[in-house]
C-alpha cells in the first residue's frame, strides 16, 4: 500500500488532462485551418487540377464500308493517305491563335498561308467554303495529300509544329471505273455537326466528332450501314496529360458493304452517250429559234423493266466527288453552286422536272379507255381541232384520219387527243364540274404515279406535279395576290395572263384539259417516273418502287442482308389494255412510226423494241426532249433539256446503249460475247473472310464498238419505210 497521500495525484492528473485538451484543441484548429486553405483559400486552383485528371477519349475512326455495282466493283471504297490536321483548341492557346504555326505548315505543305487558314475556321451562314463544319474540338484535316517527305519534316520537328498532326488515314475514294463516275447516285461525305451529334446521341447510333456522314446519294441513304463503329480507348489521364492507366474501351467495327444493282459496265455507256448527245444536238439549229440548241442540262435511267433496279443513271451536269474528300476547296465549291454553274449537285434523274410532252400519252390512252372509250376504236387525227376561235395543229398540220388509239401513239397525235381531253372535260361539267367529277385524266395520272415520289432510295426527290383541281385551287390561293397586283387587262402577254388568273386562276378550263392530255401546260414529271410507269407496262402492269441498293453485306461476307424489289401498285387498266399499249408502242419502232428511223436494223424478232418519243414546250425556254423506250429486260429513259426532238436529239443515244447492252453490230446482229448485260443481274457478289472482293475488270467504254450506221439509220428526217411521220417527237 502505497504511503503517498490521494490528495497528491489529482493535481498531476488535472494537468495532464489540460495538456491533451490543449493537444487535441491545437490538432483540430490546425486541421480546420487546413481544410479552409485548401477548400476555400485554394479551392479553385485546386478543384481545376482535379478537372484535369479525368478519363481522355482516343478514337479510331471505322473504315467506312464500300459501294460496290452488281458485280462487286468498287464504286466509292478508302486508299490510305497522309492526312496532315490541325487542333484547332490547340493553336487558339497560342498568343498569336497559331498563325505562325499554320505559316510555317503551309511553306512546308506548299500552300498559302490564307489557304491553309481558311480550312481550320469554323462555317457559319457568313462564312464562305472551305470551312470546317464539323466540330471544333476535333483535329480539321488540312490536306489529304501530304507527301512522305512533308509528313517527315512536320513530324522530325514537332517542336515547330505544335498542335499539327500528320498520320496515315483511310480516305474515301470514288473510283470511276470504267469512266463511271455515278456522281450523284453514289453523293459524298462531310464532317458530322455538332447539332447532329446532339440530336443523335439517345439513339442506337450516336455520332462521333470524328465521324463523316454522307451528305447525298447512297452515302446518305445507306449511311448507317457503311459508317460502322469506330472504336474508342479510354485512358485516365492527370493535369499533365501522364496516363495513369486504361479505363473500359469499346471495340469498333468496319462498316458493311452496300452492294447496288448498278452495273459500272452499263454507268459508263450512259453517261458518255448522254453528254456525247448533248454535244452532238448543240451542234444543230433550232428550227423555231434560229440558234443553236442549248442542251443545258440531261439525264438517263437504265431499268430492269421487272423489278424496277436501276442499273444505270446519269445526270448532266456532273462533278467528280472526290472534289469532296478532304474538304472542298473555295474554286471547286463555287463552280458547282454558282450561279453559273447549272447546278451539278442536281441529280436530274429525280430532281429534274418538265413538261412530258408525247410520252404522256400513253396515261391519256388509258384514261381515255377508263373513260369509255374503246381502244381500237376510231378517232379523226385530223390536221388541227379548233377551240374557242383558237386552233391547235399536229405536228406540221398533217392528219390520218379515223385511227384507233394504238395508231394515235404510233404517229403521236395530238388531235385525237385534244379531242379526248376536251369531251372527258365536257362530260365532267366543264367550267361548272359535276360535284363528283371523274377526272379520268388526271386520276390516270396519279394512278401512274406521277405527281408523287416513287420512294426510290436515294434523298431529295421530287414529286413532279399533276395540274388537278386541287392543285389549281390551291395554286391559285398561294399566288392570287401577286398576280391581282402585276396583272393588266390589255397589258403585254404576261400582265394580260396574270389579269385572267387573278380573276379565274382556279378554273379547270377546257385549254387546261386538252393541254394536259398531251403531256403539256402544267404537268411535270421526273425521268425516273417515266422510267417506273414504262417498266410497269413492259411487266404486265407492276408499278415498283425503284431501287439501287442491292445488298448490305458484312465486311467478313457472312451477313448478307438483300434488298428486295417491292411492288408498289399496278397500273389502272386492265390486262387487255396493256397489252393494247405494248403493240402502240411496238409500232413505235416499226415503219411509219415517229421512232422508226432511229431503230433501222434492230432485230424486232428475237428482241422486241417498244418507244415512245416526246417533245415538250417550256415558255421562254427550247423544247424539251423525252425518248422512253423498254425491251422485255431493260426500259431506258433519257431527257435533254433544251434539246429539241425526242427522237431527234436522244434517240441515237438511247439506241446506242441498247446496242451496249445487248452486243449488236449495226446491222442487228449479236454478239454475246461483246454484250455487256443481255439479262439483268442475279446473283450478288462474294466477299471473302479477310473482306477482300471478287470483282472482274472494267475496261473504259469504246462508243466505236457499237456505232451506228448513219446510212441504216435514215436520214434524220424520214423514217425508214412507210409514210412519213406526222410528229417526229
């Protein structure tokens, strides 16, 4: 038992206690105070530095997927090319914004410095091309054409070019072969946008900045398909940018292959026999006008006449659209939107509008049998048909008397027709319709499918117009201001027009209905609307909905995901009159008919020919030229704008292509070894495991190997036998 008193420990332990409170008190003043430091004295500068160790994103783009023809020829594919870019986040970092960097990478690349400039700034509606639209926080290639020596130099000295990247990358090619160049069938590509990227990101395939995304044509259509997935690795990174390790990553996939039912063998014939054409009618005088022909502007549609695949189409003007890969330069981007440039970018195959003219009358025949009207019957083609003190001749006022309506195509004349339009016009109450109007005419037209999109797969088609009486209606609302206020009762010929149509613009009138039922007035329609209502009456009367893509198939060939043909309606006549059709047309080609002295030599037995020739009027412009035509495979349309006759200006072309597509010589005969593609294409073509494809050559078209006899052909204003032609349309 210890002799120390209690009372002599409760001192010591009092103090003891004291210290570890002073203790405790100072560690925890210190830490507040540290805490404050740090979180408030200090916060941003520190909460800045945690900002920068984050997760960083580097992406490999997908190599996009190729366009192939029906048989496995590369349309659109990728080369590798040194690509050399600029960070547009990294030069702004710089004092003078990276000028003297660009400076420096255009001596190196041997551009000016302006040009190098303005392909990093970013488009606005105020900035012209070239311009960057896609996003800014991602490297903006300057050239696609760098040399291995300029990527060395820029590579060997990035201390002198900080910011500027120079890599291998696959770009898109568009590889003409043959000469097909399919410009605006196949379209091009452009950096996604920011707003695309926003309005994409909650789907199933959300955008990259890095991304390309087609602009037009099959690369719009099929984007999905042939974009892929590009993969994206994920590293977490400190303020320095040191890597601190790999986060989660996602692979990425190559895109498909989208095979078409284009054959590159048959693009090129239609395209260089269509320009050839165009040259050749600017050569000629227009009769009307005392000048040369302008034929500004044309297409053709090359059809498989049962299943509605296009197999080829051309559109004048064109462009090469590897003018886009890359960026667009400002030359460039102006000689295909300016003012005087006709507009290439057009694709006149479905964006092309006119008047029909002479090919329509194969929708006024089956309106006029809907209507009653027995199809051989007779009817006077005669030399003129008066209306209202007015008279409306043939084609130089000749006539043939009572003919059947068969017969009525075969000479193209426009007299039995006004006559049909104008009584259907009658017996529907004229200026005072009957309440339900049957409107054969133009109901036929619908039914046909004009006035409507035919729902091919390639964007920004047109629908055409069928003048009806909503339309008129409707027509004269949107524009009876305007013409109240410019219009003039005995002013000059347009105030005079715009005077009567401020006051009866809605009428139906009888001048309109005879108009329309030869393809004239205000009726428009498109080539490939022509092509899909000549394709139906050439299969029986399955109206389809053309198509170019054949096949979406993997980059290994094992997923093949095919595009069947999809019929879309039928024509609205019956069998009978169908086949009455067909034998108008076939006598087309026959002696006699307007068509014939473009056909001399063809072999009618083994490979029956049907036409139909047309040549619209467009006010203040030269007539329009139409020459639709189908065999039992293929229906061909062309149309040359200002180009005079059907038959005249695009009938040699047509007949050429034939020639192609069949292997005939001049006399008819044929060579199936010279035949390009007497039978539509079946099967689709193989993609081996690696992704390469089994493509046969394409050699450039020789126009030699299917000349035509000018001395076969007639002499361009007489057919080859029988009576002359009474509308060499």
């Amino acid at each position: 038992m210890s002799n120390i008193p209690e009372t002599g420990r409760t001192p010591r332990v009092q103090i003891r206690l004291i210290v570890i409170q002073v203790l405790v008190f100072s560690l925890l003043l210190t830490l507040g105070g540290r805490l404050w430091y740090l979180q408030i004295r200090q916060g941003k500068e520190y909460t800045d530095e945690a900002r920068n160790n984050h997760v960083q994103q580097v992406v490999q783009p997908a190599v996009r997927g190729s366009i192939l023809d029906a048989r496995g020829v590369p349309l659109a594919d990728n080369e590798t090319r040194l690509v050399v870019s600029a960070s547009r986040t990294e030069l702004l970092k710089m004092k003078d914004d990276g000028k003297g960097v660009l400076t420096k990478l255009a001596g190196v690349l041997g551009m000016k410095p302006k040009d190098v400039m303005d392909k990093i700034r970013l488009c606005d509606s105020e900035t012209p091309q070239p311009c960057w639209n896609g996003s800014p926080f991602q490297p903006i290639p300057v050239t696609d054409e760098a040399t291995t020596q300029q990527a060395l130099q820029i590579r060997e000295r990035a201390e002198d070019f900080p910011g500027i990247t120079a890599e291998p990358t696959a770009v898109r090619r568009y590889t003409a072969p043959g000469g097909a160049r399919a410009a605006q069938v196949l379209g091009y590509l452009s950096p996604v946008t920011d707003e695309e990227i926003e309005k994409a990101k909650d789907s199933d395939s959300p955008f990259l900045r890095s991304d390309q995304v087609g602009r037009s044509g099959l690369e719009r259509t099929y984007d999905k398909a042939l974009r892929g997935k590009a993969g994206v690795t994920r590293y977490e990174v400190d303020n320095l940018g040191r890597v601190l390790g790999e986060a989660e990553s996602d692979p990425g996939r190559p895109g498909a292959n989208v095979v078409t039912s284009i054959d590159a063998r048959v693009q090129a014939v239609a395209e260089y026999e269509l320009n050839a054409a165009m040259k050749a009618v600017r050569k000629e005088t227009d009769k009307i006008t005392g000048r040369p022909y302008k034929a500004d502007a044309g297409a053709v549609v090359v059809m498989e006449s049962k299943t509605g695949r296009v197999v080829a189409m051309a559109s004048q003007p064109d462009y090469d659209p590897n003018a886009w890969v890359g960026g667009i330069s400002a030359k460039e981007y102006a000689r295909m939107t300016g003012k005087n440039s006709n507009y290439p970018l057009l694709n006149r195959a479905i964006q092309g509008q006119a008047p029909a003219g002479s090919v329509f009358k194969v929708v006024s025949a089956s309106a006029a049998v809907r209507a009653g009207n027995p199809f051989d019957g007779r009817y006077n083609c005669s030399s003129s048909y008066s209306l209202g003190g007015r008279s409306f001749a043939n084609f130089e006022s000749k006539g043939h008397g009572p003919i059947s309506l068969g017969d009525a195509l075969k000479f193209s004349c426009n007299t039995v027709f006004y006559r049909l339009g104008h009584e259907e016009w009658q017996r529907d109450g004229g200026l005072k319709p009957r309440k339900n109007a049957n409107d054969w005419f133009y109901r036929t037209a619908h039914d046909f499918g004009f006035g409507s999109e035919t729902g091919i797969d390639l964007p920004n088609e047109v629908k055409g117009r069928i003048p009806d009486r909503h339309w008129k209606q409707a027509f004269w609302e949107a524009n009876k201001d305007a013409w109240c206020k410019q219009g003039k009762k005995g002013g000059s010929y347009v105030e005079q027009i715009a005077f009567e149509s401020c006051l009866e613009g809605n009428q139906l009138k009888a001048f309109d209905s005879i108009n329309f039922a030869i393809g004239q007035g205000d009726v428009l329609i498109t080539p490939i609307q022509l092509a899909t209502a000549y394709a139906a009456i050439s299969n029986g009367g399955t109206l389809h909905r053309p198509t170019i893509g054949k096949a979406v198939i993997s980059p290994d060939g094992k997923k093949v995901e095919e595009i069947k043909p999809r019929p879309d309606g039928r024509l609205p006549v019956d069998a009978e009159t169908i086949s009455d059709l067909d034998k108008g047309l076939r006598s087309v080609v026959e002696p006699g008919g307007t068509a014939a002295w473009r056909f001399g030599g063809w072999p009618q037995d083994k490979i029956p020919m049907r036409a139909k020739t047309g040549t619209a009027q467009v006010y203040g412009k030269q007539t329009t030229s139409w020459f639709a035509t189908y065999t039992d495979d293929f229906t061909i349309v062309m149309t040359i704008s200002q180009g005079g006759t059907g038959s005249g200006a695009s009938g040699p072309a047509v007949r050429n292509i034939y020639d192609a597509l069949y292997g005939l010589d001049d006399a008819g005969n044929q060579d199936l070894k010279r035949a390009l593609l007497p039978k539509p294409q079946a099967a689709l073509p193989k993609i081996q495991p690696d992704g390469t494809i089994e493509a046969p050559p394409v050699k450039p078209y020789d126009p030699n190997a299917q000349k035509v006899d000018p001395a076969a052909q007639g002499d361009g204003e007489k057919p080859l036998a029988g009576p002359p032609p009474v509308w060499r349309d």
